[in-house]
C-alpha cells in the first residue's frame, strides 16, 4: 500500500489496539494516559500550545478550525496551490467569511511575497489559511517562511499539516503556527479515525472574542477548552482502542528519533524521484525543489490510462498506488513514501512493481537503471 495515506500501519501499532479497553469517562488512569500522548504529540509537533484529539478523521479539524475562528462576513487570507486549499475555501465560505485568494498553480508552491503585499493591502485579515503539503500535487509549501509573514502581521495562522507532521520538520511554535491539524492516518501510520489539533493562546483568545458566539458542540474548539482542558472531562466518549494505538505509533517515532526519521524520509523520497526520472517519467511539480518528502506526484505518461495503470499494478504486483484529484485527476498518479510507507524495501518493491507495469502496459520503462538510481540514494 504505497499510498499518501492511510499507510499501511505496523504490528506494534495493530497489537496495542488490542489491549483491555477502559472507560474513558471515568477511568483516571485513562485521562493520565491521554495526557501523555498530548505531551508526545506536542513533541512531535514542537510545540508548548494545547493539542486536543477529536474522534474523527482529520478533516474535523480543519472544518472545526475554520468554524470556531471565522465570523460570518470576516475576511481570511486563503493560501491555495492545490485541491485542499481550495478546500479550506470552501470552508470559509460555508461559514460566512469572505475568502482573499493567494493563489499558486497546482504544479507550484505560494509565494510568502504574495502573501506579505496581500496582507499589507487588506489590513483587517485576522485569520489565514494554509495546506502545508498538498498531496494530490506532491507539493510542500515553504510555511517557515509564510508563517514569519502571518505573525508579523498578527494573523491567526491556520495550518493544514495533516500529511507533513511526522514525516518533515514542522516546528509549530518557531514558524507562527497558531492552530495546526495532523491526521493519524498519514505519517504518524495509525489507523485512520482521529484528528489531532493544536491550538495556540492567539487562537483561544480569537475564539473567546468573538461577536458572534459558536452555536455547534462537536466542532467547536472552545468545546474541548471548556471540558477537557478546564474540567479535565471528555466531552463526549473518546476512541479508545484508537488512542491505544496512536500513543504507541507516537512511541515508535520518538524512539527512532525525529531527525532520523527526517533523514529517512528525504532519502526515501530522493530515491523515488531519481527513480522515477530514470524510468523516463516526469514529476508533476514544475520544480523539483518544491516535491514533499512524504508523496511523489508523477505525469500519466502518454499512451497510459490512470485507472489502467492502477488496477494493473495491483492486481499483477500487488503494490497499491494512487491517483489524484480536482483537475488533475486522470492526468497524475502518486506514490506515498510517509510514516511506515517510508523505508527503503518498499520502495524498491514499489518502485519496480510500477516500472514492470508500465512495460507491460507498452511504455518504455528502464527497469533497471531505475532500481539502480534509487539504490544509489538508499544505500
């Protein structure tokens, strides 16, 4: 399962489900265990904000972001380069505020220059929007830089890290982050069902400001401030079993060590890229230097059906790859090197299951000089 997410998921990870289930509505050992993977999580993530954990997959908070900072008729600066950002537009718009576009093309990255004149044009953006990477583009855009930008400007930055935390460097606190949203399922490799959150003070403080109170309950942030953080209760009954194995997923990560686990998904990520090329493939990005560490997006080359492509290699290799999404469905597959997916014996399983499929297919791929490209970057 070579995919962007879900990963395929680790024993370890798998065995701690499995584990006596407690209630989490009254057990305190329970609270004590949850509060020690937020302290995890809050590691990983670099920061000393608060992380909560929704029962849900991780488009819950992105939702539960938007609704919980934007009043209807605010403006908010969304940053878009590909199919999430526009999603996160489409958020905005549901609840009520007025989307200020900066735009990117999808084979590209935003620009923090953009950024900086747009907010020194519409001086009374208090809350902005961005996808760090955007997967079905297999792009990374530079937050560092943009986050600098937002926090200069006093904005509420709101940031879509749901397929980057866990697999490149993300320092939350350092780069501006007020509310950062992480997915269980991409590179942390647990099972897919939660949506991880952090939430800085400048972002509580917008919340409890407002003039027009939230009226939704599951959603809403300021839920969780008003039970769990201040009465240490769940407001509603969590996912056990769901907890169980992302604290130990949280443990294997922090075990092997964040830069090394940097290290090993930009090797991994290289390698697929160099294999890729020397296939006689093209890489979606229109540079290189904007592709994520944690997803590969490729042209369909010509005379090669998408959904050819990926049925063939599934059903003869056994290897599952994707396609991708919006406007670019149909023209670009994508190989997910993240979490559990980023190690090197699978990706030259991956890699010479796809170079096989596409000389089945008739397009003239090097076998090969591909395997030898990637091994020359693995070892």
């Amino acid at each position: 399962m070579f995919t962007p997410g879900p990963t395929e998921v680790p024993s370890r990870v798998l065995l701690a489900m499995a584990r006596r289930i407690q209630n989490p509505d009254l057990d305190e050992e329970f609270y004590d265990f949850y509060e020690e993977l937020c302290g995890d999580l809050k590691h990983i993530m670099q920061t000393r904000s608060d992380v909560i954990i929704h029962s849900g997959e991780a488009i819950i908070g992105l939702e539960g972001a938007v609704l919980s900072l934007v009043e209807p008729g605010e403006k908010v600066l969304t940053m878009t380069s590909g199919v999430y950002g526009d999603g996160f537009i489409r958020f905005v718009e549901a609840y009520g505020g007025v989307p200020v576009e900066v735009r990117a093309g999808y084979d590209e990255v935003v620009s923090p220059e953009d950024v900086e004149r747009t907010l020194e044009r519409e001086k009374d953006v208090r809350v902005a929007t961005l996808v760090h990477c955007e997967t079905p583009s297999g792009t990374l855009n530079p937050l560092k830089e943009i986050g600098e930008v937002c926090e200069s400007h006093g904005v509420v930055l709101i940031v879509d890290a749901v397929s980057s935390v866990g697999g490149v460097p993300v320092e939350v606190d350092k780069w501006g982050v007020d509310v950062c949203i992480v997915g269980s399922q991409k590179c942390l490799s647990a099972p897919p069902g939660l949506g991880i959150v952090s939430v800085s003070g400048k972002a509580w403080e917008k919340m409890e400001e407002r003039k027009e109170k939230v009226k939704e309950f599951y959603l809403n942030f300021l839920t969780w401030k008003e039970w769990w953080l201040e009465k240490r209760e769940f407001p509603y009954t969590h996912s056990v079993s769901l907890i169980y194995a992302l604290k130990e997923a949280c443990r294997m990560l922090l075990e092997e060590g964040l830069d090394n686990v940097f290290r090993r998904h930009e090797r991994v990520a290289k390698a697929t890229r160099e294999a890729v090329k020397a296939m006689g493939l093209e890489l979606f990005p229109r540079e290189e230097e904007y592709c994520s560490a944690t997803v590969t997006a490729v042209k369909i080359p010509r005379g090669v059906k998408d959904e050819e492509l990926r049925e063939h290699i599934m059903r003869k290799y056994g290897v599952m790859i994707a396609g991708s999404w919006g406007k670019i469905a149909g023209k670009v597959f994508r190989l997910g090197h993240m979490g559990y997916n980023a190690q090197p014996s699978k990706a030259l399983q991956a890699l010479f299951a796809l170079s096989e499929t596409l000389r089945d297919l008739g397009f003239p791929s090097r076998t090969e000089e591909a395997l030898d490209a990637a091994k020359s970057v693995l070892y």
